[in-house]
C-alpha cells in the first residue's frame, strides 16, 4: 500500500493504493470551488482514471455546488475510461447535500463499514 498526502488550501487528499489495486482519497476539509481542481491533481498524480476510486468523505467538513459538480465530472470520466467510483458518506451536512440534490440515488454511496481495507 502507498500512502501520499496531496495538500493544498482548505482541503487535503491522504491517496493510497489499496491491495486490490483501488485507489482511495480520503477527502478532508472544504470541496468548493476554490479546491475542486485537487481531485483531478490527486488522481492524475494517482494515475487512476481507468481504475476502482474511493472517495472517502467522513472527513470533508463543507461541500459547495461546485464540488458536488467536481465528484459528478470524475465520476463520468472514470466511467468513460473502464474505471468506478465508490463514495463513503460522510458527516450529516455533507450527506444532506447529497439526499437534497438527488445524488444519493445517482452515484454509488456506501457506509464506511461496507468498504473494507483493500476491497470495494
């Protein structure tokens, strides 16, 4: 497993290589606007746009339109390059965000007790 912290701003990546060969951000802090081009930066460092991605969100405090729209646009380039993204939920508000604009049917949310340490 690897493990490389990507930092900028208000938010910060933590990326490791699962033993499955899924690359997992640990999001932490603010997704807006001002931060939303990290995730491309971290799974670009990665190399990981035709691999399984897990966004681990338990510890994003904030996210804005514009980082929903950011998870959205991955989502649809992993899916245009073979690879998947899994989200796990993260605290209250972030999940509010998600149930109230309908993406919590959309993208593939799971609980943190249903990703287990190198599998989806």
């Amino acid at each position: 497993m690897e493990n490389s912290p990507e930092v900028g701003g208000p938010l910060s990546i933590e990326s490791r290589t699962l033993t499955n060969g899924a690359i997992q951000l640990a999001l932490i802090g603010e997704l807006d606007l001002a931060t939303m081009s990290l995730l491309d930066q971290a799974l670009d460092a990665a190399d990981a746009w035709s691999k399984p991605v897990i966004f681990d969100l338990r510890r994003l405090e904030f996210v804005d339109s514009s980082g929903l729209h950011s998870i959205l646009r991955v989502d649809r380039r992993l899916q245009e390059n073979g690879g998947t993204l899994t989200i796990v939920r993260g605290p209250r508000a972030v999940e509010r965000l998600f149930k109230l604009t309908g993406l919590d049917s959309r993208l593939n949310i799971v609980g943190p007790d249903e990703v287990v340490s190198g599998a989806t």
